[in-house]
C-alpha cells in the first residue's frame, strides 16, 4: 500500500467512515503525501534555491497517478514545496482521493456505503471492514 492511501485511511474515521479531518486538511494532506512519496521514489530532484523539479515518467498502469505524473512533467520551472503542494491539492486531490477510496474498497479494506442527511441530500462513508 502506497503512502497516499495509508494518509487517507488514517483520516478515516473506522467505525463511521466519515473523515476526522477537514476536508481542506485532507486534500492538502494527500497533496503532500504524493510529493514525498515522489520524493521516496526519486521522481523528483532538488534543485537551487530549495526548488524541486519532476523528473519521473507515468508508469502506463495507472490511471490518475500518470495523468498527475504528466501534468507534473510539463511543468517547466522547478517548483518550491509550497507550491508543488498547492498546485496538487487545488488540481488533483479530489480525483486523486476518490480513485484512492475505490481501490481501497476493491481490496477490500473499506465498504462504501450511501447514506441521506435528512432523508433527502446523499453521501458516502467507507467504513473500515472488519
């Protein structure tokens, strides 16, 4: 399991299924998971003045993660943290999360759920499965 889904479960509540975070700290959260799991990988090198740059290429097997992975690429100027982190949570952490939910219901560690608020304005939980 990557680092990007170990940050999203440990937002989960395990009983509910509704995050213990909000959702802005979530999205910022999973943005700087997936920078330091480049980083862990060596897709990304640092460069002068604290700057990085993305070095990587998609893998072909992987949906979102290439589709970031391309976007990061045609960056053309090396980024500060900051807003490598910024960029992602603004742009991608929506998808990025509700892939990351999905394959975590396939493998069977999280059960989706739909639920109404007021009988009328649907949700999802993903409990944990026990």
């Amino acid at each position: 399991m990557d680092l990007t889904s170990r940050f999203l479960l440990l937002t989960i509540h395990p009983d509910k299924g509704s995050t213990r975070t909000m959702m802005t700290q979530q999205k910022y959260g999973l943005a700087g998971a997936l920078l330091l799991e480049w980083t862990l990988a060596g897709k990304i090198v640092s460069e002068e003045k604290g700057r990085m740059r993305f070095t990587g290429t998609p893998s072909g097997t992987d949906g979102i993660r290439d589709q970031i992975a391309v976007w990061a690429a045609g960056r053309k100027k090396p980024q500060k943290p900051r807003n490598w982190v910024n960029s992602l949570a603004q742009k991608w952490s929506d998808k990025l999360r509700k892939t990351l939910l999905d394959e975590l219901v396939a493998q069977g560690i999280l059960r989706h759920e739909r639920k109404k608020f007021l009988w009328l304005i649907p949700y999802s939980v993903y409990p944990v499965m026990n």
